[in-house]
C-alpha cells in the first residue's frame, strides 16, 4: 500500500501526485518536464522546486540536504521548502535528499528538465546503512 503526496504550483506550472510505493524510498519515483512558469518561461532556465516530507510522519523536514548530481545543492526550510535555480535544460539524474541528522533518505529521479519550474515532493525514509547523529550535521 503507497502513501499519496499532493502539492499545488504556481498558475502556469503543472500539479504532481508522487505515488511511493512503501519501503522503496522513493526510487522509481519520476519527475519530468512541465510547462514553463510565466516567471521562468522567458529566462530559458530550468529550476526544481519542492517539498521534503518525513514519510513515517508527513511532516516536513527543515534543514535536509537536497543534491544534484552536477554538484548543485541547497537545504530545506523550516516548511521542508526547498529551490534549485539556474539549472540548463536537459539537466536529468537523481534528486538526493538527506538528513543527517535524523539518519532518512529520499531519491527522485529527474528526466530532462525543461525551461520553466518542476515542483516535486521527497519523501525521506530511514537510511539502513545509517542512524540518527548526535547534534547536528550539515549534511558535508
């Protein structure tokens, strides 16, 4: 039995429903390109915004890791908000996003972005090669 993610996007982008299917954490989870944002439509990049949900809870989780494989990163706020700008299009691979500090683990993977806005939702499971740190990490 999955558990079902809903967001809402800004007027232009495009909805997702991520459908996880339990204890896969989160691989095989798709995000492709949409329509670009009236905002984003006119500077050619692409950008990946997002959510990082706790999957044991559904609550957000601030101060998670979100990484590209091209090196690009950022962290989550107290809302589990994240945002990657200035992506090329035709970026593509796998979204990572950790916690250190609470030992979980989320994968998206990401075909070729488009020019415009991609809004996705992580859901982090516990990582089985790792437990929860003493204190706080920066995930580096």
């Amino acid at each position: 039995m999955g558990t079902r993610g809903w967001i809402r996007v800004a007027e232009g982008a495009a909805v997702f429903a991520l459908s996880v299917l339990s204890g896969c954490g989160g691989a095989g989870v798709v995000a492709g390109p949409t329509q670009p944002a009236p905002s984003e439509a006119s500077s050619g990049s692409a950008e990946v915004l997002g959510t990082v949900l706790d999957a044991r809870t559904g609550r957000p989780v601030e101060g998670a890791w979100i990484e590209l494989g091209d090196g690009t990163r950022t962290a989550s706020d107290a809302n589990g908000r994240f945002r990657l700008r200035g992506l090329a299009p035709g970026t593509q691979g796998e979204l990572i996003a950790h916690s250190d500090t609470e030992g979980l683990v989320g994968r998206n993977l990401l075909r070729p972005l488009a020019p415009g806005a991609l809004e996705v939702v992580v859901f982090l499971r516990p990582d089985p090669g790792k437990g929860p740190k003493d204190g706080a990490g920066d995930g580096r």
